[in-house]
C-alpha cells in the first residue's frame, strides 16, 4: 500500500494535465463552433482610405470569427471604429482606425485584433472583392447605481446604523 502512495502522488499532476488540456480544447471548440462560414447580403458602397468599394454584411451575427479573450479589457469604457479591408478568401489585409478610443494602447491592440480576424462572409462569384466591413467595438464599465447593486461596488460605503436595517429570519 505504500508504494503505491508515490505512484498515484507522480500520476495526480498527469491527470490535472489531461483536465486542463480538455478545458482548453472545449474552449476552442466553443469559439470555432461560432464560426461558420455565412453568405454576403451587398451594403452598398462605402468610401475609405482605400477608395470607394463595396461592404457587405450578415443577416445573423457577427461577420468575423475574433476570440474575444484577447480584446483589451480597460478600466474605463470605450469604443473604437475600424474599417477593415477583407479579401475574397476572407483574410484581413488591412484594418483602418476610423474614429480611436482615445486610448493608443488600446487602439494599438484592437487593430492588431482586427488584423489577424476573419470574415464569416462567403461572396457570390458576383460579388466584387476586396470588399469593407465598417465594425465597432464597444466595452462599457458597469458601475453599482442602486442600493441593490451597492455589494457589487467596493466604494460604497453602507453608513446606516446597526440594528436599522430590515428584519431577518422573520424576527423584528
């Protein structure tokens, strides 16, 4: 019995392994699952810094495969307009910074996002490419505005009195 102590201690970081690498896997399987490919609806014709040319759009969702566990997280809300330039085959040639958060860091890492996104779009052998997806991203900071919500926020401050607070456990 106790040799077989040691063993199942050398065995216990192989099985946290394997748990860790089949967390990683249905992750990515999850973030993949959204990518299918969708058709192109024609948007119009926009102008860019590239020109006028077409844009097109989804009819359901969102029109780029993005893993959204590398968009910046702040301390503050913003939003970022990007232009971007997609090829047929749905790479990302060039992305165009249309309006900035205000932010350069971010502004930096959301266009290096948005360089290395795809586009879901499949294009009719109609359609003229490259084409313009116009895409805004926007993260809003919540904040507790209501007693309720007060828990949640570590400024708030609960300055009320001991013992005037609600009644609990139906005593008075």
């Amino acid at each position: 019995m106790k040799q077989l102590l040691p063993l199942a201690q050398s065995l216990l970081p192989l099985a946290v392994l394997v748990l860790l690498v089949g967390a990683c896997s249905s992750t990515q399987y999850a973030l993949n699952q959204n990518a299918q490919p969708v058709p192109a609806r024609a948007n119009g014709t926009v102008e860019t810094r590239w020109g006028a040319l077409p844009t097109y759009k989804a009819d359901q969702g969102n029109p780029l495969v993005l893993n959204p566990q590398r968009i910046p997280v702040s301390p503050s809300s913003y939003k970022v307009e990007v232009d971007l330039l997609v090829e047929r085959d749905g790479t990302v040639r060039d992305v165009a910074l249309r309006n900035s958060s205000g932010i350069p860091e971010i502004d930096k890492v959301v266009t290096a996002e948005f360089k290395d996104a795809r586009s879901r779009l499949v294009l009719a052998p109609t359609d003229s490419a490259p084409y313009v997806i116009r895409y805004t991203l926007a993260r809003q900071l919540a904040v507790a505005d209501n007693r309720s919500d007060a828990h949640n926020d570590y400024h708030f401050v609960d300055d009320r009195p001991m013992g005037t607070g609600a009644p609990y456990w139906g005593k008075p």
